[in-house]
C-alpha cells in the first residue's frame, strides 16, 4: 500500500510540474533594487520618404532613454503593412504600395516614437541628381564627399546581375556629368584622398556610368587600372557617339562604417594618362604589392625603420590608426593572394 502511495505521490508531482502555470519572469532590477522606467525613444527617423523595393535599404532604430533603463526593449508596429513593412523588433523598413504609413516603437510602460513613412513609386533616379558637368578633358579633386551625408537618396539600376537583369539599388549618391566626342576613351576613378592620406577614411565606392536616357552603359565595385583589387573602382570607356554622359557615384553599402567619408575622383579623357597614386598595401609605390612591402611594414614594426607619414597611410589596413605586425600580415596575405 505505502508503495502505491509512493508512487501515485510522484506521479502527481511530475504531472504538476508539466502542467502548472509558468510565472511571468519578473523584470530585471539595478543594483540597488530600483526599476527605472524608460521615459523617452528616439528614432533615428521622424519621418523618411521610400521606394518601392523588394528589399529594406534603410534602417529605423530606437534610443532608449535613460541610458539605464531596466527594461529598454521596444516592439515595432506599422500602421499599415501593406504600405511599409517592417520587423517587430526594428530594422530596415521597405517600401510596399504607395501611400503613407506610421512606424510606432513602444517601449512595455507605453512610451513610444513615430516615423511616418512616405512610399512612392516615382523616387528620383540617376538622372535626378545635381550633377557637376566637367569642362574639358581632366579632371581631378581630392575632396569629394561620398555617402548619406554628402549624397542624395536615388533607387537607380547600379549594375547588371548575372543573367542580364537591372540590378536595382537605394543609396545616397553624388553624379558627374561628361561631354565626351565620339571616339574618345575616358577614364573615371575613384581613390583614396591624397590631399590628408592620414586622416583619410577608408569609402569603398561604386561607380556607374549612364547615357542620357538613364541605361547604365559600365559599372566598377571594386578595381583600378592595373587590375588589382581596391575598395576604390575604376572605368575605362570608349564612347561611340558624342554626349554628354553621366557617373554616379555612391558607397558599396551606406549603412558601413567605410560608407561615408571623402574620395579623390579622377575623369581622364582625350587619351590622357591616369597618374599612378600607390593602393593601400603598396608601401613602396612600385605598383604592385608583395612581399617587399610587407617586410617594409614589419621593420617599421620592429623600431628598425620609419615609414613616412604617407606610407603610415597605406600600411594601416584594417583602418585602426596604429601599423602593427597586424597589417604587416593582412600585407603579406594580398601578396599571396589569400585575401
């Protein structure tokens, strides 16, 4: 009998504890037991307008404040999904159908931000841009702004993909204009900013070249004009017929951290040559980058030489304002084309 007890007892104990109620997990406290309450949000947007894209390019987030608040998470809602989409914890927010629709962030005690949305199906193009027109056939500027804070919001066909289709993009762009004679081989070239190499940030550009009709007619991510690899890009065109012709030129990826900063930009025509200007890594400016280089980086390293200031420059790849045995590596790895 006290064995058929025993054994009614835990089925019961098992069995309540599979079905008993799951308390609600009380809200962290600081340390000296106090809640603070979140009293304000801020978004990064009170109101934006968007295209119409099968993908979100731009990102809505919330600050939460106090800096300390105990609970600081917010849940995102749009008024209207079939306007503007976005996910119930924040992110990039895209645009549907036309029309006009309110992202709310609500923080658990009901605080809460808003950004209306604009959708529209008519967003300025490539060819909407201000374009600065270049006179003659040379052009040269060490300081050229690239990314949300110097461009204008465009959704424009950057390139072709692999099948042929438009490939169809959001950024914050700048445009140079170019009369070309028909014949002419022109060069355009984003670079780093040699005027302040030191100070200069690091903006991987992507450039595209248009007719007067909006077609993109070449495109370049990544490249120069000896073939090697950069995160600045580079085109070599010929042109059929005379014009007037359009470069567009954006960031890889806005939202980066080398997406906004300043470039040098280049437009070479006529048959004029591009000046050489060394790529990051080349520390000996021979136009190319190898071991040499690599072993330039480690002695300075060592104490037992000292590169120049524009050296410093190109030897500090991973952009963390110290030469360090780190890019001494990150050197020797392009030379052995690791990278």
């Amino acid at each position: 009998m006290k064995r058929t007890l025993a054994m009614l007892l835990s089925t019961i104990l098992v069995f309540s504890l599979f079905t008993m109620p799951v308390l609600a997990k009380p809200a962290p406290e600081t340390k000296d037991g106090e809640f603070i309450e979140v009293s304000d949000i801020i978004l990064t947007y009170t109101e934006i307008t968007l295209p119409i894209t099968e993908y979100g390019f731009e990102t809505l987030t919330a600050t939460v404040l106090p800096e300390n608040a105990t609970n600081p998470v917010v849940i995102f809602e749009s008024s209207d999904l079939n306007i503007c989409a976005i996910d119930e914890e924040g992110g990039a927010i895209r645009g549907v159908s036309p029309g006009t629709a309110i992202i709310t962030a609500t923080a658990h005690n009901g605080v809460s931000a808003e950004c209306i949305v604009t959708v529209t199906d008519d967003f300025p193009g490539a060819l909407d841009l201000e374009y600065t027109h270049i006179n003659g056939h040379s052009y040269l500027n060490n300081e050229v702004g690239v990314g949300r804070e110097f461009g204008t919001p465009i959704y424009y066909p950057r390139s072709f993909d692999d099948d042929g289709t438009l490939n169809w993009k959001y950024t914050y762009a700048i445009g140079f204009s170019y009369t070309a004679e028909a014949g002419e081989t022109v060069s355009f070239r984003t670079n780093w900013q040699y005027d302040d190499p030191e100070n200069s940030p690091r903006v991987d550009t992507y450039i595209t070249l248009f007719n007067a009709e909006g077609q993109p007619l070449a495109y370049n991510d990544d490249g120069r004009p000896d073939g090697e690899s950069t995160p600045f890009s580079f085109i070599e065109y010929t042109f059929e017929t005379a014009g007037t012709y359009y470069l567009v030129i954006a960031p890889y990826n806005f939202d980066y951290a080398v997406g906004n900063g300043y470039v040098q930009v280049s437009i070479e025509g006529n048959g004029t040559d591009l000046p050489y200007l060394p790529d990051l890594g080349d520390i000996n400016g021979d136009g190319s980058i190898g071991v040499d280089d690599a072993l330039l980086v480690l002695r300075h390293t060592m104490g037992i030489i000292t590169l120049s200031e524009d050296q410093l420059a190109l030897a500090d790849l991973n952009a963390d304002g110290d030469v360090n045995t780190i890019d001494a590596v990150l050197v020797q790895r392009i030379a052995m084309n690791l990278n």
